[in-house]
C-alpha cells in the first residue's frame, strides 16, 4: 500500500461546516506535519516541508474551482471560456481556456508565504495584501493596510492565511474584500492549519465562503493559541 494511502492516525472533529474541505489525511500528510510543529526542527526544513503542504493546498484549490465552474456554468461570470486549439496533428481541439480571472489576497505577513504556491497552478495570478493587526485599545482586528487590483470585483478571491485561530483576522479581511465589491461566494480561504472554533466562528459568520485547509487541530488553549498547533508560522519562517 501506497503511503499516500495510508490512513492519519488523527482524526478531525467529528463534524465540519459544510462549507469546508480539507486534504485527504494520510501518513504521508501527518508525516509533512510532524516535520513542521517539532520546535527542533530549522528554519529551511520548515521552509521546505510547509511550502510541501501549501502545494498541496494549492492544488486542490485549482480542482475546486474547476468543480466550481461546471456547477456555476450558467452564471456567466466564470473564470473558463470555450477554447479551440490547433494541435501538431493538424486537428482542432475544442476545449476550455483558463480566463484568469482569480487573485490571491494574502494576510500579512504569514499569508506571504503561500503565494509562490499559488503561483505554480496559477502563474499569471494577480496578488493583493491586506495587514491587520490587534488594536491594542479594543482588542479587536485592526486594518492598517490594503493593496487589491482595481478589478477585484470581477474576480474569484483566494485568502491566503496559514493559520486559522479565533477566525478574528480572516473575518476582518473577509469584511475588506466585500466593502471592495467582491461576493461572498466568490471568496477561497486557505489555510495550513485550523482550529474547530475558527472554523465555527468563521463559517457562521459567512457561510457562502469556501475554506480549504490542510488541518484541523483539537482546538485553542486559554491563550487562544492553536494547539497542538506549531507555533508562530510568520516568526518559524522568517526568522533566522
């Protein structure tokens, strides 16, 4: 057996949002995990392993969102478009083409580090930034910064984030895109890692979002960090 067919020896919460998907939990998956939560292990295997995982999310994002297309077909907004080709044989091809008509919007600064993956199934990707941080005042999510393509309204969003805590962030951006212009069901949240309550928090707050995630760890501890989590992913990948 193939250990790409071996089964986790995790398991995820029992009941997940409808509108969640997460990678297919195999050894081969838990192995590229325990590489990146082990403190010992150095920045450039962190590195190496964690863009690993993020391919792998990348990837199935592409699927989605060609899945996404035959259902939605009639909508005429998709980011697909027939295409006839000529091949070597001198035959045509009446197929599809790739519109490009999808961004990635990344949380900084962790967020940054998914968009080379992105990147390799979507290589002509337009890439906006949000920076949020805490207000030290209320507590609560802060923006302090945007950059999105003007035509961002007409495009599919992939939210980059690679942890999901408490959800305060990624509700925040969320907010962002949609005071933008762009519809809730056209907005991807991808992350490495999330917790139960993020998801909870996130997904009932807005529903129509998809979120694709590698992993859904046992929850928070009373600090509201992710456990048993990896630490801070931003600090493990930029700090020497």
């Amino acid at each position: 057996m193939s250990v790409n067919d071996v089964p986790s020896s995790q398991t995820a919460p029992a009941s997940l949002p409808a509108n969640v998907i997460t990678l297919k939990q195999t050894a081969q998956l838990e192995a590229l995990y325990t590489i990146i939560r082990d403190k010992t292990t150095s920045r450039g295997d962190f590195i190496f392993y964690s863009d690993r995982i993020i391919r792998l999310l990348t990837l199935l994002v592409e699927s989605a969102l060609w899945l996404f297309n035959m259902v939605e077909e009639g909508l005429n907004h998709l980011p697909i478009v027939p295409k006839t080709v000529m091949t070597p044989t001198g035959v045509e091809y009446n197929g599809v083409g790739f519109e490009g008509r999808i961004c990635g919007v990344s949380i900084l600064r962790a967020g940054e580090a998914m968009e080379a993956g992105l990147r390799e199934v979507c290589r002509s990707v337009r890439i906006g930034k949000i920076l949020i941080q805490r207000d030290e005042q209320t507590a609560l999510p802060k923006l302090f910064f945007s950059k999105l393509p003007d035509d961002i309204a007409t495009r599919y969003v992939l939210l980059l984030d690679p942890m999901l805590a408490t959800g305060g962030s990624a509700k925040k951006a969320v907010e962002v895109l949609k005071e933008a212009g762009v519809a809730e069901d056209r907005i991807i949240f991808i992350n490495l890692i999330s917790s139960p309550e993020g998801l909870k928090t996130f997904c009932s707050s807005f529903p129509l979002c998809r979120v694709i995630t590698g992993w859904v760890d046992k929850g928070l501890n009373d600090k509201k960090y992710i456990i048993p989590g990896l630490g801070d992913f931003g600090e493990r990948r930029y700090t020497a």
